[in-house]
C-alpha cells in the first residue's frame, strides 16, 4: 500500500475551509456513523481501508470490477473527516496524473429522506450504495468521477433552464426523464431514466447522445484518475 500523511490528503482535497480528521481521541466529540467508528479508532491505514471498502455493497463493487480492483491496489488510506460541518470518508488513492487523488464519501443518513425525481430509474446496486454505504461519493469537487448525493440530482431538463421541457429536443428519451447520475471534469456527463432498462445509462458530451451499457460505463468514470 502506497504511503500518505495528513498534509497529501488535504492538498488534495483543494479545500479553502478547515479539514478536520477525527481519530480515537476526537471522536466522541463528533456524531460519526456508527459504522465509522473502528475507522475513526484505527491508527492503521491498511486497516482504516479494510474496514471502509467492507461496507460497499457487492452488487455495487460487481458492476465496476476494474476500478474496485485498482482500488483496493492504491488506495492509501480512508479518514473520517469533518468537511464543510460534514463528517465524510475521505478515500485517498496513488494516481495516474497526479500523486494523490481523493473521493469523498458522504453518511448514508445525510441523505435517507431524499429521493430525487426519477429514482426509479436508478439502478438496485447504486440505490443501495447511495442509501446504505455513502449518500455521494464524488472527487474534491463534490459532484465528479463518481455518484452524486441525492440531494444533488437533478433532470436534464432542469440542469439546463427548461424543467418542463426543452423546446426542439429530438432524442430518443425525454430531458425531463432524464437524471443526472455523475459526471467528469472535462463534462462527460452521466444520466440514467425510468424509460430505459436499468442497465443503461445516457452518456452526453458536447451535444453527442448515446445510450450504452451502465456497468462499464460507471466503471470507466470511476476509474479514470487511477486506471
């Protein structure tokens, strides 16, 4: 396992507020999910990792066997953090590009009471990952190379101005049944529907529109920082 210290992991996280990582000494002072905590008490980063990649759900970790592989391979460590009043899992992993690249993994619980429109069109694993494992689980920018927050989609539609419907649109699924699922920084951009099987995903770029198979979909925009 590569090595990291408190400092990489905040430079990664490119944070303009505080990073506060809570150990065995601070936690009684935080409300950290009760999963978390043999996290939080751990003074081993292999263990810290160990116990955080358990909790996934293997339906989810099935769909993206490349980026769950490389994974396991580089990451360095996972801290429970508290972040923008938040506490989060922050997933630190060996890049491609850059040394040190971060996910950051929402409570489940931030987000139980939230259901986006359109979820039904999300598919069984990534519904229970985002319920049960981490309500988002993004980059340092909280919305790419990832799985948004439920508190953060939205519809197609109303990502661009028209919620009721774009006038002209000629696809084959409506923007208004379309739910924005992740995306990438250059704005590869993830959507899945209730008019589609729920192994499909619409892949949008720069005006192109293509529906493709969402397993090696989702596992491609997981992994492209360390694959």
């Amino acid at each position: 396992m590569p090595r990291i210290d408190q400092e990489d992991i905040v430079t990664a996280l490119e944070e303009d507020r505080p990073v506060e990582f809570i150990d065995a000494t601070t936690m009684d002072n935080v409300l950290v999910p009760v999963r978390w905590r043999p996290i939080a008490a751990s003074g081993d980063p292999a263990e810290r990792a160990a116990i955080a990649r358990s909790l996934w759900n293997s339906d989810f970790v099935e769909l993206v066997p490349n980026f769950a592989a490389a994974l396991d391979e580089q990451l360095a460590d996972v801290r429970v953090c508290l972040l923008r009043e938040e506490c989060v899992l922050v997933y630190a992993a060996a890049g491609v590009d850059e040394p040190w690249v971060v996910w950051i993994g929402w409570d489940p619980s931030a987000a139980r009471d939230v259901t986006p429109p359109l979820w039904d069109g999300v598919s069984g694993p990534v519904r229970t990952f985002l319920r049960d494992v981490h309500a988002g689980y993004t980059a340092e920018d909280w919305e790419s190379y990832g799985l948004l927050s439920p508190r953060q989609m939205r519809t197609f539609a109303t990502e661009a101005g028209f919620p009721d419907g774009i006038p002209g649109w000629d696809k084959d699924v409506e923007a208004t049944r379309m739910l924005r699922l992740g995306k990438t920084y250059s704005g590869v951009t993830y959507w899945v529907s209730p008019d589609l099987p729920s192994d499909k995903v619409v892949v949008t770029y720069e005006g192109d529109f293509d529906i493709e198979d969402l397993a090696p979909e989702l596992d491609k925009l997981l992994s492209y920082r360390i694959v």
